[in-house]
C-alpha cells in the first residue's frame, strides 16, 4: 500500500489556483493539507474536488471548541472521506474525548495540535506559561495519546522526545520542514526532512519550499528523495 511520508500544504487563495496546482504533483509521492483560509472559501467542494485526482486530504482545521461542537465538527469532516483531521489538545481530555468517539470506527485519523511551530520560549512566557515548549510538547501529546487519538502535530525537534515517551505507533505529523538552503519564512522551530525522519517524524508537512518552487514536481521528488534515503 503507497503511503506517501509528504504533506503538501496548499495554502493558496483560491480554489482555482489550489487545483490547477494540485494537478500538477503526483499523488503517489504526497497527500495535500488543506487548512483554514483555503476551506473558509472554497468549502467542502475542494476537498471533494482533490480527493477525484487521487489525494489523501488532511484537514487542517484545528477545532477547538465545546466537545459536542468539536465532535460534530469532526464528524462532518469524516463524512467528507478526508484521510486525516486534527483538533487542538489545549481543549483538553473532554473535547479530545468526544472527538475521538464522533469518529467510531471511521478511516479518518484524529491527531491534535500541540504547539504551533511559530511559538518559542519567549511566546509562552507572555501567555503566562512557563514551561519550555519541549515540556508543553509532551504533556499535550501524552494527553492526546490517553484520549486515544492517532497522534499529533509537533516540531520535528520534538520528534525524538516524543518518539521515546509515546511508543512507535503514534503518529507524528511535523511541520515547518525546509532544504539547508530554504529561508525559515514565519516557522521558528525547523528541520530538514531528512532530520525529521530520523528523529521519528511520521510525516512531514512541505509548504512553500514546494508550492513557491520554479519546478514544483521536481522539488516533491527531491523531499522525496532525500526520505527514502534515511528510511
């Protein structure tokens, strides 16, 4: 069974330009991310629309709300056939709860959010929080894993922590994956995809580095290349 270790963000304006993007990948090589701005215009029609041309979708919606809204939230994403959906693990084992029993017995993977990539030290310290975010990491990913979820979304640099702490068969999901010679853009804590790998990562969530590229087949079968060569 093809099980692609890429995620390709399609953060893009507009449901024609996501497609025609879309088009010219190769879903052996990937499934595609679809998140917030991109479902708030287009809707349920795009990801029915991608799952034709073959793609696994990961909604990347981020729920977070009461756990009867969350669960239903969840639920109407399932129904939608997208392969993977995820919630935040800040809502707590309540939400995380009813999430996870909304979803049965169905296809859909759970995962939950733990931190954005976009937040260091010096974020949680003005929210208050004065663990690190590797601590902050940990206890929402093992929460996640008492709730019975799939996995979770963390920083590669988390994977290996993780890794140790929630056995081989949780999933991580690790955004904020670039080259050597791609820009950090707004991610604070990177990683190569060959890093990842190695630290445990399940799958790796590209953006820019293959939707801003002059050639972006070519660049998704060089991330490719470089998993296969640590697997």
């Amino acid at each position: 069974m093809n099980d692609p270790r890429i995620i390709v963000a399609l953060d893009f304006p507009d449901q024609c330009t996501a497609l025609n993007f879309a088009a010219g990948l190769d879903s052996t090589l990937c499934r595609v991310k679809v998140g917030k701005e991109l479902f708030t215009l287009a809707g349920p029609q795009l990801v029915e629309k991608l799952m034709k041309l073959g793609f696994d979708v990961f909604l990347d919606l981020k729920f977070h709300d009461i756990p009867n809204t969350v669960a239903a939230a969840c639920s109407a994403a399932s129904s939608l056939g997208v392969w993977m959906v995820n919630v935040h693990a800040l809502g707590g084992s309540k939400m995380l709860l009813a999430a996870r029993q909304a979803l049965g017995g169905k296809k859909t993977r759970l995962i939950a959010v733990t931190l954005l990539t976009s937040l260091n030290q010096n974020d949680l310290s003005e929210l208050g929080i004065a663990d690190t975010p590797e601590t902050m990491v940990q206890r929402l990913a093992l929460l996640a894993q008492c709730c019975g979820l799939d996995g979770v979304v963390c920083s590669a640099l988390e994977a290996v922590s993780l890794r140790e702490v929630t056995g081989e068969d949780f999933c991580l999901v690790t955004p904020g994956i670039r080259s050597s010679s791609d820009g950090n853009d707004d991610q604070v804590r990177i990683a190569t995809p060959a890093m990842a790998i190695r630290s445990g990562a399940s799958y790796l969530v590209i953006g820019r580095p293959i939707t801003r590229s002059p050639d972006p087949l070519g660049a998704l079968r060089r991330f490719n290349d470089e998993v296969a060569s640590v697997l």
